[in-house]
C-alpha cells in the first residue's frame, strides 16, 4: 500500500520527533484488518521513535479496525476506525508528528481557549476518504485533543462503518459530532470549530484574551494568493506584517484542479494552499 517513496519521506519527517509514539489497535478480526496491520507496521518500520501493537482496550475502541494514538505511553486522545489512507494519509502523519512534539500551527490564544474547555467532550468524525475537505476537520479537532486532555476525536471512516452511518442518516461528510450530538456538518474550518466549541463553553473566550499585538506597519486582510503575496513582499521589505484570514489560500483552497497560474502546468487548490503556506 505505501511505496518505497512514501516510507522514505515518513523515515525523513520522523527523525526529529521528541517521543515515542505507538499505534495501539484493538483486538479482534475484521475483513480490513489484515490491511490496516500491514499499513501501520510499515509506518511503524521507519522509525524506533514509531511502534505499532495490537491490544485489548476494552471499551476505549470500537472495532477491530480501530487504533489510538499513545504518546510515550500516554493516551493522546486520537483515534481512527479505518485505514487513513487517501486524503486522510496527512491526517495520520500529521496527528503522530504532533503527538511526538512538533510544534502545533494554532495561534497562541486560540490554543489557550481550547486547553481550557471543560467537561470530557468525545468528538467523532465521519468522513469518505475521497473527501477533499475532511482532513482539515480531522487535523485540526487531533490538535485539539492534543491540547486538552478532556478532549477525543475518533475519525470515523464512514464506508466501514455503514451501520452507524444508516443509523444516525447521515447524508453528507464530513459530518462531525460531540458526545453523540451533531456538531458541525459540511466544510468547517478550524476557526469555525472554535466558534462552535465557545458555543458551548463560552467561558474558554476569556483564556483566549491576550496581550494585544504590538503597531504594525500593514494588515493584510484575507489569505488567498493576492493577500498571502501582498504579505510575504512587504515583509521582505524589513516592514511588520499581520495577515488576517479565516484560512490560508481562501476560495483557492476549494479548487481542485488548476491549470491557468503561469508557470504552474497543473495543481489542486489544496496543494497551492499549502504551498502559500509554506
């Protein structure tokens, strides 16, 4: 399933984390899960900083195809049920990364406010993994978890999981719920996570005030490709810059197949993103 490649490039993303981390997958049989060993014992493989086992945890997992994520034996709070693969691949790469010690790209006062939820909060989310704006969902509630100790999200690949998916009718992804209420539904962004988590703690607000940014020479509202520019050549230029936006790449991020940037023969609205990002 994973090419020589792709093990070569997770054997360079893996060489600076800080802790172990294990993916603990429930005991049990199921007809993916041969598959989904084989998938994590290769990811294991590139790393003695990585581990993979298979363990009873009881209720903790719902099914054979389910794993979590421990973190030099600590429960991180991050689950999946079913095999990452596709648009969710990142989402796996990036939840171990994080868990080891890699810094997580949250402001500081939005990092404060989650940490400070109260209440155990179990958050699920369903999605397809030819889903192009689930993993953004996924990402951003693993860092969550990775935050606040009160807080799990299970990524729930709903193909698998039918039954459920039939039972709480379920007509779109990525569908998100917190301890079995529908939570978010459709395209969220984690900014829009967080409004929704004030919602219902509105009490995490006051953790987020900070101490207010020092004068800046230019803000840049909006984060798509002309707001990303205008922001990286004033800084080029010695000047002090903030660039306000929901999401870097803006509308970009929502176009998957772009042929008319100069230079650029084809790319996806996401890659572009994440390269203006970058």
């Amino acid at each position: 399933m994973l090419t020589n490649e792709i093990l070569q490039a997770l054997k360079g993303y893996a060489a600076n984390m800080q802790k172990k981390v294990t993916f603990v997958l429930q005991e049990g049989t199921h007809d993916k899960r041969d598959e989904l060993v084989s998938f994590l014992s290769d990811i294991a493989g590139v790393s003695d900083n990585l581990a993979f086992e298979e363990r009873d945890t009881g209720d903790t997992l719902r099914s054979p195809i389910s794993f979590l994520l421990e973190a030099d034996g600590e429960d991180t709070g991050i689950r999946f049920s079913g095999i990452p693969a596709g648009h969710e691949f990142n989402s796996l790469v990036l939840a171990f990364l994080h868990a080891s010690g890699t810094d997580i790209k949250l402001d500081d006062s939005l990092q404060r406010m989650v940490a400070n939820a109260k209440g155990d909060m179990h958050f699920e989310v369903f999605i397809s993994l030819s889903c192009h704006n689930c993993p953004d969902v996924v990402q951003a509630l693993n860092q969550f978890a990775l935050l606040n100790p009160n807080i799990t999200t299970e990524m729930i690949d709903g193909g698998l999981f039918q039954d459920v998916v039939n039972e709480r009718d379920i007509q779109g992804v990525p569908s998100v719920y917190l301890n079995g209420e529908l939570f978010a539904n459709g395209k969220v962004t984690a900014a829009e996570l967080i409004d929704k988590l004030l919602e219902h703690d509105p009490g995490i607000a006051q953790a987020g005030a900070g101490e207010k940014l020092p004068l800046q020479d230019v803000t840049v509202i909006g984060g798509g490709p002309a707001g990303v520019s205008a922001a990286i050549y004033s800084a080029r230029k010695g000047l002090k810059v903030t660039l306000i936006a929901d999401r870097i790449g803006g509308q970009v991020k929502d176009t998957m197949d772009i042929e008319n940037l100069i230079s650029v023969k084809k790319t996806t609205g996401p890659e572009l993103s994440g390269a203006l990002q970058a």
